[in-house]
C-alpha cells in the first residue's frame, strides 16, 4: 500500500496561512473528526505556531462520524462563513469536495482558502480559483511512477511505502 505523510505538506500550508494572516486568526476544516484528518490539522497547526505561536486557530469539521463531509459543499461553505466571521482570514480544508464551498466563502468573504491533495485552484470555479492561496498537494503520479520502475525493474516488495516532502510525495 501507499501512504503520504499528510501533516507535512499540512506544515507547509500552515506555515504560508501564518505568513498571510493579518487577524491573527486562521481557520482548520476537517472533513469528518478522525485520525487521518487530525493529521492534516496537526501539521498545519505547527506550521502556522513556527510562524507565530500567538495566531489562533480555529478548528471545526464538517461532520463528526459521517464520510459525507468530504462531499458536502454546502457544508463547507458554511463552516468557512462561521470562521471567516470569527476572524480568521486564511482557511484551510481537508475537507475533499466540501473544500469548493470553502473556496466559495472565502471569495464572498474576500479571504484566502486553502486546497487539499490537488491543486484546488485548477479544480474550483474560475470565478472564485483566485481565492486559492494554495493547495497541500499529494504527488500520486509519482508514488504510481515509483510502483511501476519497481516492478520493470523487478524490485518490488509489498508492504507500506510512505511518501512524504523527501521522497516529493507531498508538495505545496
């Protein structure tokens, strides 16, 4: 199986959101309250400390035990008004489609969203695409790229792979 080292790239983002925030306040949605989104949150709550350990940052998820939360825009739009209202003024989603409505709200709002495993700037409507600060971006070409040389090259071996920022499996 492949993994990526999610709260890398969560860093990375972190580390921009702190850089662009003029509140003082940043904004975390997750998709659905579990471990593998606590991931993404963590990384990027250390990414907006190292900047400045007094920004605050607002958490919230879409849903708490239902995977509808990837696939809820509407959802998404309305977790990112609440943060945007409360101050914050860069947003990020690990949220999958719901991640639209986040980029929505931060256009209405005239604020920064931030994408999750793709460029979310190519992905959103062209009218709010410039909302987009940028995306924590999972490289899977590269990890189907690294699969398919190990078997031409008859070096396979099964188990877990994990692809983080060394072996350029998550990105900005």
């Amino acid at each position: 199986s492949v993994t990526f080292r999610e709260e890398q790239g969560s860093y990375l983002v972190g580390y921009l959101a702190g850089m662009n925030s003029s509140t003082g306040v940043v904004g975390f949605i997750g998709g659905m309250d579990i471990p593998l989104i606590h991931k993404f949150q963590a990384g990027y709550e250390a990414g907006v400390k190292a900047v400045d350990p007094k920004i605050k940052v607002d958490v919230s998820y879409i849903e708490e035990s239902d995977i509808s939360g990837f696939n809820d825009p509407a959802g998404g739009k309305t977790a990112a008004a609440g943060e945007y209202d409360k101050g914050a003024d860069v947003v990020y989603a690990a949220a999958g489609k719901s991640g639209d409505g986040v980029i929505q709200a931060a256009h209405s709002a005239g604020k920064w969203a931030i994408g999750v495993d793709s460029d979310q700037a190519l992905t959103a409507d062209k009218s709010v695409a410039g909302s987009v600060l940028t995306s924590a971006m999972k490289n899977c070409s590269g990890t189907v790229e690294d699969f398919v040389n190990s078997v031409k090259d008859d070096k396979f071996s099964g188990g877990n792979k994990e692809f983080g920022l060394k072996e350029d499996g998550v990105s900005l």
